[in-house]
C-alpha cells in the first residue's frame, strides 16, 4: 500500500477513509509512506490514529516533519512499535533537528534484517544506536552518510552482527575513507557494495578474513572528469582488492555499464593481478 501524507491529515473526528481501508487489510506486507513536497503547505493540528500492522514486512518511510507531531500512522515510532514481524526499513529525509518523535522505551524490532538509511539527523541515529534492540540485523545500506562521526557509531553498535553493508552514490563517501573503519569494524562482513567513481578506496585496511563478495558499480560521477584521475582510482581499488588483505575474498560482481572499462588498454594489468590472485571478475 502506498500511503501518502495527504491521505492521513486527521480532523476533529480522527476519522479517515485511509485507516478505515488500512483496518480491512490484515494481511498487508509493504506500506510505503511516499516523500513529500516541502511547499505542499500540509499541516496536521489533530491527533492522528494508530493502527496493528502484524504482518507488515517492509516499511519504507520518507520522514515529514510536520505530520510527524500528529503520531499514530504518520509517527514512525509508532507505526515500528505496531509492526512487530517487521524485516526491511527504509528511513529517509529525516535532517538536522526535525521533529522525531521520542522514545523513553526501548525499541525492540526483533525481525529486522535490513536498515536502509538516508538521513542526516544526529537525534534520529542517536535513538538507532542507543534505544533500538535490532537482533537480527545483518544488511545495513547507507545511501548518504549520516552525520559526522556516525558511521563510526553504527559500526561500534551493530559491527558485530553486519554481514552485508552497501553504500550509496554520495560525495561524501570519497572525501574520506570509509570502508577501512567498515571492515575494521565488521569482522563477519560476507559482502560489501560501494559505488566505485563515489567511493574512496579503503587504503587503511588491515585485512579482512570473512569478505567474500565485492560488489562495484560503474555510476558516472559528473564532477570527475578527468580520465587520469578517474584510472587511477579504478586502478587503486582494483589493487586492494586483489591484494593478500581480503583473504577470503572470491568473486567482484561489476553493477552498471563495464564495457569501456574492461576494453581499455590500463584494465589489462589489472585483469593479470586479479588472475593471479585467484578472485573471478564477474558482470551482473
């Protein structure tokens, strides 16, 4: 179901043709509360209702501030607390100090495998960390960095337990690197995908014993044009990864458009290290 916020403005009566729908479906698997314009001028000054999701799985969930305040269906904590059988979250367009509702209670999400993150809210990653009991965990995808210091937080709290991390196509993952404190801090990590012309390569690494899978992907990165600086960055993760550190590392799975890549003259050197090492290169 997807559940727009201008569906869900409650009146004096509290009473909404959306949650009537939402009470005849028991059985709903996936509830997208879609993102929303900042100009729609919507406002929410009546208590919002809550409603039992016991068979939501996937919850993808664009953040609006101002409906936020009403709780019920438009307040993510409780919409989390009604869905216990949820295992795959979306959070996205919570920045800097907008309205999140808080948490005194722990927040338990016993079935969650995956946390897909776009936020820049310190608030909002300060409950993740402190106040969310994620047992089950083991997929974390950060499609922007959270704020300063964050990630290194995250890999502290849930480190232990990751098995897949992906990150997505943001300039701030080639400002510093990030995937060494990734591995460093997820030593069960099984697989790691990051967007090569957005990714700074991980020359801090101490080595990594479990990481089997490298996913890249070949997303253009406008603001680098420069074909002997774009070379030299191939060139830099291609050498980590086909180097001792990764031991387990078997196969690099190549996402998105290689052909111009693999056909140049400066690939064939990388090709022969990455024979040699034993790791298969692989196309999507």
């Amino acid at each position: 179901m997807v559940l727009p916020y201008q569906s869900t403005v409650a009146g004096p009566s509290r009473s909404l043709k959306s949650i009537e729908v939402l009470k005849l479906c028991p059985n709903l698997h996936t509830l997208l509360r879609p993102q929303h314009s900042l100009l729609d001028g919507i406002r929410f000054d009546y208590e919002a209702e809550g409603i039992a999701l016991p068979r939501l799985e996937r919850l993808h969930w664009w953040h609006h501030h101002e409906a936020e305040r009403s709780g019920g269906i438009n307040s993510l904590a409780v919409v989390l607390r009604d869905a216990p059988n949820l295992r795959h979250l979306f959070i996205g367009g919570v920045v800097g100090t907008n309205h999140i509702r808080m948490e005194q209670e722990q927040m338990v999400l016993s079935n969650l495998e995956v946390l897909r993150l776009h936020i820049r809210s310190g608030l909002l990653l300060r409950q993740i960390i402190s106040r969310w009991s994620l047992p089950s965990l083991i997929h974390l995808i950060m499609d922007s960095p959270p704020v300063k210091v964050g990630l290194n937080a995250i890999w502290e709290t849930f480190g232990q337990q990751l098995e897949v991390v992906e990150f997505g196509k943001h300039m701030h993952f080639l400002m510093s690197d990030d995937l060494s404190p990734c591995l460093d801090g997820c030593p069960n990590l099984k697989e790691l995908n990051y967007h090569c012309f957005f990714t700074a390569p991980a020359d801090g690494l101490q080595g990594h014993a479990n990481l089997k899978v490298v996913g890249l992907h070949s997303h253009t990165n406008a603001l680098l044009s420069d074909g002997g600086l774009l070379w030299n960055l191939i060139e830099r993760h291609f050498e980590i990864l086909s180097g001792a550190g990764l031991s387990a590392l078997q196969k690099i799975v190549l996402y998105g458009s290689w052909r111009s890549i693999l056909n140049h003259p400066r690939f064939g050197p990388i090709q022969k290290k990455l024979n040699g090492s034993g790791r298969v290169l692989q196309l999507a």
